[in-house]
C-alpha cells in the first residue's frame, strides 16, 4: 500500500514537470503580465491619488480584473481605468 501511494505520487510530481516545462513561456509571460500590470496600477494610483493601499493590492486588482472579476469600486480616474481595460485585453 505504501509503495503504491509513493509510486502514485511520483507519477503526479512527473506529470506535473512535464506541464510546467511544456508552457513554462505562458506562464512566465502571464506571471510578468499580472505583475507588471500591478507595478503599473500602482504607480498610476499613487500618482492621480486613487485608494490602491499596497503593491499587494494592485496585484490583485489585476489578478481579479484579468480573469473579469468583480474588484469592489472601479477607479475613478481615466488613467487607472484604461490600465485595468488593457490588462484585461492584453493577457
């Protein structure tokens, strides 16, 4: 029992190897997008003083946004509104 639930896992940990490395480029460039996007909404907030209270908040603006979630308020400011529409074009 035991050498099957160690021979099972090591099936699932090679299985998920192999999906990592096989779109290892779109999730870096997702990864990047999420992050950059958040960098960049961050800095727009701070700049035209809209409510984003962390880079951790901004992040997950965009994570929610990218996937069309709902994120409570929608920024007031133009700026900071077409960096959340491009976002969710661009990824």
């Amino acid at each position: 029992m035991l050498k099957s639930r160690l021979q099972m896992w090591r099936i699932s940990w090679r299985d998920t190897l192999i999906l990592v490395n096989e779109f290892r480029a779109p999730l870096l460039l997702f990864t990047a997008a999420v992050f950059g996007g958040g960098l960049l909404y961050h800095w727009l907030a701070q700049m035209v003083g809209e409510p984003a209270q962390s880079l951790t908040q901004s992040i997950y603006t965009v994570l929610t946004a990218t996937f069309l979630q709902p994120m409570g308020d929608f920024p007031r400011h133009g700026s900071c509104k077409s960096s959340i529409l491009l976002c969710r074009l661009w990824v």
